[in-house]
C-alpha cells in the first residue's frame, strides 16, 4: 500500500510487515548510474508523551560487498553491488497505541559531489593559492576556483588543500500510514 493508509490492525496482531523493492536507476542517455548500497526504513510516531518522534532503521537490506570512497579522479568501481535489494521488514519497536508513518529511503554507492567532479577535472591545485590572500593568481589558470579548496591560516600564511567532498544519491517512497484505534 504504498502512499496510503494501512487497513484496520486485526485483534492480536503484531507489528506490520513492510515490503520494500528498490532498482537502480536506469538513467538517460549517457547518465551513467550506481548500483545499490543499502535501504533504509524511516519511521515517525509519538512517543509515550506525545512528542513526535523520528528513528531512522538504517541499511534493513545492504550489499554485501565493501562500500568504498570514489578514487582521487572521482571514478567509481560498481565491483559487485546490486542493481536491486528487496526486504521484507517487520517495526520492533511498534506501538498498537500510537499513529505511525514509515517511509522507505535507498542509497546508491558513493559518488562525487558536482563541485569536487569539477575541481578534479580542472586539475585544481590548491597549493597555488596564493599566502597573501588565499586567491589564485591569475597565471596559476585557477583563478576563481577557491572554493575547492579549505583554506588555513591568516593573510601573509593562507595554505589550502583539495576538498574531496562524496555523496550518496538517494530516493525515498511516499509512505505508509498507521491509525491507532480512537478509545
């Protein structure tokens, strides 16, 4: 029942059984896309007094192979993560007392942000900031690519160093609803 409302809890029933199929995305015409790394299960609810509560049930189906960082050239090696993970996955902490919503989340093996993908096919070298003012001089052919880098020091001594900044694509499903009974 994705994106509804989960039917009247039968007497004596446990917890609800929630089923989650995820596929790697299929891209467009030259996008390239990642395989799978895990799925996560985001429950909301109140607590015991009422205050709205979020718990987020990491990795319920992951690969089983390591999950590694994208090279230097921000390449990544797909190796053998799985184009899909399904699960069936049942809420340990489920109270019959108080509404619920559960949602779905799955993530992709790590890429490289947009901004370090740019900053690593410029070449930027962030040692040829300049330790006056912490800019590119125009020679160095960087000039207004500071932002790749992470700047110390004070004016007279700036040093900086390549930022390698990674992320992981995600995608959620709309999600599930409990009522409790009204007493």
């Amino acid at each position: 029942v994705m994106g509804g409302d989960l039917p009247p809890r039968p007497a004596g029933a446990g917890s609800p059984y929630i089923t989650v199929w995820a596929l790697q995305d299929l891209g467009g015409a030259g996008e390239a896309t990642l395989p799978l790394q895990a799925i996560d299960v985001i429950k909301g609810t109140l607590n015991a007094g009422g205050e709205p509560k979020v718990r987020a049930y990491e990795a319920v189906a992951h690969t089983s192979h390591p999950v590694e960082r994208p090279a230097p050239d921000c390449s990544v090696a797909p190796g053998l993560h799985p184009e899909q993970l399904c699960v069936t996955w049942q809420d340990p902490d489920f109270h019959a007392d108080r509404d619920a919503y559960w949602y779905a989340r799955a993530r992709e093996i790590p890429s490289c942000r947009w901004s370090t993908q740019l900053c690593v096919s410029k070449g930027v070298a962030c040692a040829a900031l300049s330790p006056a003012n912490g800019i590119f001089p125009a020679e160095s052919g960087f000039a207004g690519y500071e932002g790749c880098c992470r700047m110390e020091g004070e004016p007279g001594s700036f040093t900086g160093k390549n930022i390698f900044a990674t992320l992981e694509e995600r995608v959620w499903g709309s999600p599930v609803w409990y009522e409790a009974p009204q007493n």
